[in-house]
C-alpha cells in the first residue's frame, strides 16, 4: 500500500510538472501568444471574448505566480477554455467529440493487436526455430520498423486508391447523418477498415516480440521442465506454465499502449483523415490554436499517468512478490 | 565483452542482412554527387513524368528529379538519425550509469526526471515544440530529439548499471583507489556495451522515423531536401490520387528499407546479449556458445 501510494504521489508531481510545461510553452514563444491568436482567428473574437482568452491562460494581470495560480486552478475545475478554430465551441467539447472517434479506432486497434499478437507470439516461442517462428519474427521486425506514414500511405495508396476497395477519408460517408441505423453503421465499419489494418499492422509485431521474448526467457526455467517432466500435454505446459508467466510483462505493455491511444493514432488519422484526436491536434498546430493543443496535451499526459498507475496497481495484484517487499 | 560482440555480429544471419542494407544506403549517401548530374533541389524536367531513361525515378510535382532527391535526402536521414541518435545514447547512457553507480541522492534526482520525461507523451510534445520553433530544419529536429528522448535509455541502463555494481570486479577496483569516474567509464560501461547498442541502434531509428514524420506533417523547414520533406511534398501535391505513385512510394520504400536494416542489426544485437533468444540450427548454436564460453553444461 505505501508503494502505491508513493507512487500516486509521483505521478501528481508528473502531472503539476506537466502543467508548468504547458503553461510557459506559450510564455517562451516568440511574441505576444494572445495577439498572435487574436490575429490568426480573425474578426470572430469579441474584446469580451479576447479576455476570457486571457484568463484561460492565466494571462491576468499580476505577477507571474498569480498568472499560473490562476491557470492551474482553471486546470483543475476541468476549465479548458475555448477553440480559435472553431470558435464559440469549448475546448472540451471539441475534445470530447473528437475522443469518441479516437477511442473506438485506437482502443479496437489496440486490443485486436494485443490478442493477436500475444497468441502469435506465444506460438512463435513454443515452436522456436521453425518456419511458423521465423515468419512471425520477420514479419514483426518488418512491421515494427517501418514508420506508420509509410505503412499508412502504402495502405491508402494499394487498397484506396489503386484497388479502390475501400474510402479514402472521414469517419463514415459525410452525406448520411449519424443514427443507429444499419447503413450508418455499416458506413463507419467500411470506412473504419483501413486505418484499421494500418494501425493493426504498426502494433501487432512489437506485442508479438515482447510475448516471443518474454516466452522463450521463462521456457528454460525449471517449472516449465518440471511441468513435462510430470508429463502434463503440450498445450497445458504452453499455456497455463510458459504464457500465464509470460504475459505479466506484456500487461505493463498493453497498459502503455492504451495510455498513448489518445495520441498515439495521429499519423494515421491525419492520412486518412479521420476526425480523431489526432488529426485534432495536427489541424490545431496548424491553425495555431493554442487552447486545443494545450488541452489534448493535458489529457494524453493524464490518460499515460494513469495507465501507468494501472500498471503499478496490476503488478501488485499480480505479482507476488511485490507485496512482500513493498 | 565487445569481442564477443562482434564475432557475434559476423556470425548472425540477421545482422549480416542489415549491417548490408545499412551499408548500401551509407554508400549511396555519400556517393550521391557521382551518381546523378541533377541538382535535387531544381528544376530539371517536365512535372510528373513517370520514370525513364532520363529520370530514373520520374520527377515531382515541380519537376525535380526523384531519383536525385532520394539519395541526396538520405543524407539527411542518416545524419539526423546517427547525430540525434548519439545524442540520445550519450545522454541516457552517462545518466542511467551516474544514477546506477553513485546511487543515493542522486540517484533519487535523475530517477525522478528520468520517470517523469517517460510518463510525458513524446511525439505530442516534439510536434508542439517544432511548431514553436517554426519550420525546424534537420539539426533542430535533432537536436530537440536528443534532449527529449533519452529518458528509456537512461532507465535500461540503470538497472544493468545496478545489477553489475556489486560484482568482484567493481569491488577490487575501488579496493585499488581507481576514482569514481574512471570506474564509470572503463569498468562499468564496457560491460554495458550491448545494451547501449541497443540503445542506439533504436535511438537511431526512432529519430529518423520521427524526423520523417515531423516533415511530413508540414513541421519541417521547406528548403531541406530529405525523404519526410519528399512525403511532405508528394502529399500535398496529391501525388496518390493523380496517380505519381513514383512521388510518393519512392520515399516510402526508402524509409522502410532503411529502418528495416536498423531493425535487423538491431534484433541481433538483443540475440547476441541474450543467447536464450537465439535460433537456427541447434549445434551450430551450442558449438558458438562453447567458444564464448557462455555455455555451462
């Protein structure tokens, strides 16, 4: 318990930490930040308008202290501020719309290259050396060090544009509103593919290679030989001895992975042009929006800092020996 | 340690292929003047044309030559990448060791930053960053690579650091009065050797992936002739959906072929550090095993 709780301790530091950051990013850029934006966004912000800027800023009158006291404190009543972009829209909801996208792409991606790349790499392990191995481990070297721009446009260029299976862009055909509706959905699921096979050829190698490696670590321990010695079948010793073990560090793996969801797909968005997170924040850099980029920096920064506190809790749930010595 | 390493290396079919394919693109680099008359940055034929006789790879969207763009953009890439990348390396190498080895205070000190850099997401940051800076040319793009990246290094290195300090060697060492650095550097970190070339052959790889892809969201200063800047340029020339797929698979192969290679030498180096790994033929494995004396019967 007091390992979590230093810990928890830690990541509330990492998080101020990251909020300072945030803060002076604006404050160390050439020129005045709140002209450059009132100027970019054209005729559409009011002087009332332009104050609220400022004070979602911490751009008020005072010492600089008081500047970031009062941002922290608009920080932690969930106050984002408003879009330049897209101007009388919050902050928050510009997110927050964008979020459901990214979640449902990235989280499917993630998960399904989990799955799969675990059960590959558990197989790979067991039989080392073999053909099956040798074409799961190339292939996930292959998969894993090509950049995702590469892939993703090699992916857009074969089946959306050459073949022409598949939509080049957008979440869902533009023309139908969104329902529940079985055209609707079946929109989404057809323009969803490719960005899905992209991101599901980045990241089903690189869980593949963590299982392969962790498997092959733990199949020269002596349980594992015990286990056949005893004369248990094939299948039991693989997985319910080598895998259940194996998988413990593959967690940690996939708590990461779903921490870095909410940015981590942002080349493929912005390839495919998938209204997500990150194509929110590429267009935000663009146009200059600082309070967009400053609140999605804010939210991936608390969705890694709680994966990884995740991962802290798991590890004490379920690894014994931590509960011990902590 | 090291010599084990390379008779190593020689011997891995993986690192053979890569230490090749790296090999080849260092060679065309640096041969780039001899190999094209074309000047990569200029106009020199009519736009998109397909490949030829005269354009080997076809031409751009503005008429430059593909072909010489390729080459004289992989310059670029390997500078950026090997420069970021022993940027990264020296970095997290010198902490992870410092932090491992005087323990203590600072240890506490450089676990905290090296935990909070890791927690922060990284390629988030280095986009909001090189937009500040406004069209980052290659050695800015490099340089804020080196000093924001390092943090994954400096942990690894770290525990390896912890779990060799305590050996007999380190402990006569200090018994003679060698001083605290000199124990860092040539007991400490020769033993270190293949997770730091770990370290660097991903570092590497890591920034020419992210160098490439910072240029191709339209981060990059224009003027620079690299293979993100080609991506950069073949995309918004729509060069996809007007059919120059030379514009854009060209950069694309590259890169892969490029970061592949890496790859390779870099997944030989993890079998060489950890024989466990290793596959292929089973003698052969335990007769190299019996010669680095690693294998104990």
């Amino acid at each position: 318990m007091a390992f979590l709780i230093r810990r928890f301790g830690f990541y509330l530091a990492a998080f101020v930490a990251a909020a300072t950051i945030n803060f002076f990013l604006p404050r160390l850029m050439p020129g005045d930040p709140i002209q450059i934006m009132f100027s970019s966004a054209g005729a559409e912000l009011s002087p009332e308008n332009l104050d609220a800027l400022k004070l979602t800023f911490g751009f008020v009158d005072g010492p600089l202290w008081h500047q970031y006291l009062t941002y922290l404190q608009s920080i932690f009543t969930g106050d984002l501020g408003r879009s330049i972009k897209y101007f009388p829209l919050s902050v928050t909801s510009v997110l927050g719309n964008a979020l459901i996208w990214t979640v449902g792409l990235m989280g499917t991606a993630t998960l399904v290259s989990f799955t799969l790349g675990t059960f590959l790499g558990v197989l790979a392990a067991w039989r080392r050396g073999s053909v099956f191995d040798i074409v799961v481990s190339v292939g996930a070297i292959f998969a894993t060090s090509v950049p995702a721009v590469v892939t993703s446009l090699i992916v857009l260029f074969f089946f959306g544009f050459t073949l022409g299976w598949f939509p080049t862009g957008y979440a869902a055909d533009p023309s139908l509103d969104p329902s529940f509706s079985l055209t609707y959905i079946g929109s989404l699921i057809y323009h969803g593919i490719l960005p899905m096979l992209t991101l599901c050829t980045v990241l089903t190698g690189g869980f593949a290679v963590t299982m392969r490696n962790n498997m092959i670590n733990l199949l020269g321990e002596d349980y594992i030989v015990m286990g056949r010695a005893k004369g248990l079948s094939d299948s039991r010793v693989m997985l319910w001895y080598a895998a259940r073990n194996a998988l413990l560090p593959t967690v940690s793996s996939l708590a990461i992975a779903i921490g870095t969801v909410l940015g981590g797909s942002l080349v493929t968005e912005v390839v495919f042009n998938y209204p997500g997170l990150g194509n929110i924040l590429y267009q935000a850099i663009l146009a200059r929006d600082y309070p967009v980029i400053q609140g999605q920096l804010l939210i991936m920064t608390i969705a890694m800092l709680v994966a990884n506190f995740i991962v802290d809790v798991s590890y004490v749930l379920l690894d014994p020996r931590l509960r011990g010595t902590s | 340690m090291i010599k084990v390493l390379f008779t190593g290396l020689t011997r891995n079919r993986k690192a053979l292929i890569g230490i090749i394919i790296i090999a080849l693109i260092i060679i065309v680099a640096l041969a780039a003047p001899l190999l094209t008359e074309y000047n990569p940055a200029s106009r020199v034929g009519r736009p998109h044309q397909p490949p030829s006789a005269d354009h080997w790879l076809g031409t751009t969207r503005i008429g430059q030559d593909v072909f010489s763009r390729l080459i004289h953009g992989a310059q670029t890439s390997l500078a950026v990448g090997f420069g970021a990348g022993l940027l990264i390396t020296a970095l997290g190498t010198a902490l992870g060791i410092i932090a491992g080895y005087r323990g203590g205070k600072t240890d506490e000190v450089i676990s905290f930053f090296t935990n909070m850099v890791l927690v922060v997401p990284n390629l988030p940051l280095l986009l909001v960053l090189a937009s500040f800076i406004g069209q980052a040319s290659p050695l800015v793009i490099a340089v804020i690579l080196g000093f924001t990246s390092w943090a994954w290094g400096a942990r690894v290195t770290r525990a390896e650091t912890l779990s060799i300090k305590h050996k007999d060697f380190i402990k006569s060492a200090e018994m003679m009065g060698e001083p605290r650095w000199r124990i860092m550097m040539f007991e400490i970190f020769p033993n270190l050797i293949s997770i730091v070339g770990i370290n660097f052959i991903g570092s590497v790889i890591f920034a020419i992936i992210t160098e490439a892809t910072l240029e191709f969201l339209g981060l990059g200063d224009p003027k620079t002739v690299s293979w993100g800047m080609m991506l950069y340029n073949a995309q918004k020339a729509s060069a996809l959906s007007v059919g120059a797929w030379w514009d854009i698979l060209t950069p694309c192969f590259a890169l892969a072929l490029l970061g592949i290679g890496l790859s390779l030498l870099n997944f030989a180096v993890d079998e060489i550090a950890n024989p466990r790994l290793r596959t292929g033929n089973r003698l052969n494995r335990w007769t190299a095993l019996i010669r680095s004396g690693d294998g104990r019967l």
